[in-house]
C-alpha cells in the first residue's frame, strides 16, 4: 500500500506550481499523489507531468478531478467535459483511478442531486470502459451521498468501473464505525481511501479519535489492494506535519497482521 498526498488540499499552499507541489512529496517521503486536474499543476500537459513525477521518483496514484459538478443539476456539460479531459490525463500519468466529489449545493435537494449523478454515471460508465479506468466517488454528510452503507447501495449497479473513496473524516464525523465501513466496502468497492483526523487535521494529532489501525487492518483483510492518501488541513509547517502522518501511516501499514 503506497502512502500517498493529495495534491488538491496541499495545492492550495502559497507558492505551490507542478515542480514546488512534486518536490513536497519527495521531502515529505510520500510515495506519489492524488494529483490534481487543474491548469495550476500543468494536467493540460499530462505528458510533461508524467515526465516529472518519474524524474523524481514519484507517481499519480489518483487523478483528482477538481470540477465539482457530478451531481449539480443545469452543470452535466461541465462535469461531462472534465471526465473526458481527466481520462486523457489518466492515461498519460499511467493512473486507473479517477478520485471525485459529488457536491451538492444547499438549494439543491437531496434526490435532485442523486437523479443528476446517476444520469452522469450513465454517460461515464461506457467511457470508464473503454479506458479502463475507475471512478472513485466520495460520500460526506450533507452532500449527495453522506454514509458509506447508502453509498455502497447507490453505486453498487455501477461497479467494477465505479466504486468508493472512503475518508476517515467523513465516516467518524456522521457517526460510523471504520473498521465496519472498511469491512464492508473491502476489495469489490473501495476505490481508495483518504486519511484525516475525526478533527480534519493532521493524523495521530491531539484530539484525533480515529482508529487508523482498525480501520486499515479491515480494509487489507477484506481485500483491498489501494493506497492511502493523505487529505488534511496541516496546522503550522505542512512539509513537518506531513512527514509524521507518513511516518504514522507506515507503521499502521506495517504492523497489519492479515487473518
């Protein structure tokens, strides 16, 4: 299991552009990256990226898609547009897992948003297809799909090419148990998994409630074969903090005894 960052929250760090972003994972001891579909990070010149991440050793182990549109209804086109686009990335950064995040603005109702999903998942499921390629799609409370058991249950009909990112976070704040989610989902259906404190800050940080261990250990044991990327806000020095999340999640990877 690489241990990965993800290139979407820590983009966002002043300074950051495609060469600055790259070399935060490799002072880090990241072994890749949830990297980021935005024109910021050169994803227009996938090839060029691709060129990098393997100078310096590193990898796109998730393509973020960072259109945001999957289930906002009057925005199918866009959505529909960067799928396109991030398949083309994916395949030249040598990724087969696209990672979204289905959002749902507060004026639109719940089955709204599950009714435009489902009609993008339609147009997106040929594509995936073909590409041989999946996409991960993310569960939150409050958004278009807010528990694991409801996600699994939406998106089973689209599986193998659709499946689920699960986020320690988003589970332990609705009130889910981790290792019960990582059983259930395990290797049919969990895409990739995010890891972030029950406080969305830095992993094993004060106050953070999150078994990571259980929750890794159920995930390997019911088959899961992915990554774990790192998905946080860093409070203070990002490069310090993401080394001892790395360092954490190494040695929970390390210390799982498969039953």
């Amino acid at each position: 299991m690489r241990v990965a960052i993800d290139g979407t929250y820590f983009g966002v760090l002043p300074g950051l552009d495609t060469e600055r972003l790259i070399r935060l994972a490799v002072d880090s001891g990241a072994d890749g990256l949830n990297w980021p579909l935005h024109e910021a990070f050169g994803s227009a010149n996938a090839p060029r990226v691709a060129r990098q991440l393997a100078d310096a050793g590193q990898s796109a182990v998730t393509l973020g898609l960072t259109s945001h549109t999957s289930a906002v209804p009057g925005l199918e086109h866009e959505f529909r547009d960067h799928l396109v686009r991030a398949l083309d990335a994916a395949q030249a950064l040598g990724t087969r897992i696209l990672d979204a995040w289905p959002r749902r603005p507060q004026e639109v109702a719940k089955n709204v948003a599950q009714d435009t999903l489902r009609a993008n998942l339609e147009f997106a499921l040929p594509l995936l297809q073909q590409a041989n390629c999946t996409l991960s799609i993310e569960f939150e409370p409050d958004a278009t799909l807010e528990r694991y058991a409801e996600t699994l249950d939406f998106l089973v009909h689209y599986a193998p090419h659709v499946k689920i990112t699960a986020d320690t976070y988003h589970i332990v704040r609705i009130g889910d148990h981790l290792p019960d989610a990582a059983c259930l989902l395990g290797r049919d259906h969990l895409g990739v998994v995010h890891l972030s404190a029950s406080h969305r800050g830095e992993p094993g940080s004060a106050g953070d409630t999150c078994d990571y261990a259980g929750f890794l250990c159920a995930a390997v044991n019911a088959g899961y074969a992915g990554d774990a990327v790192l998905q946080y806000q860093p409070k203070g020095e990002a490069l310090a903090s993401l080394k001892r999340a790395i360092v954490l999640t190494r040695g929970l990877i390390a210390g799982i005894v498969k039953h």
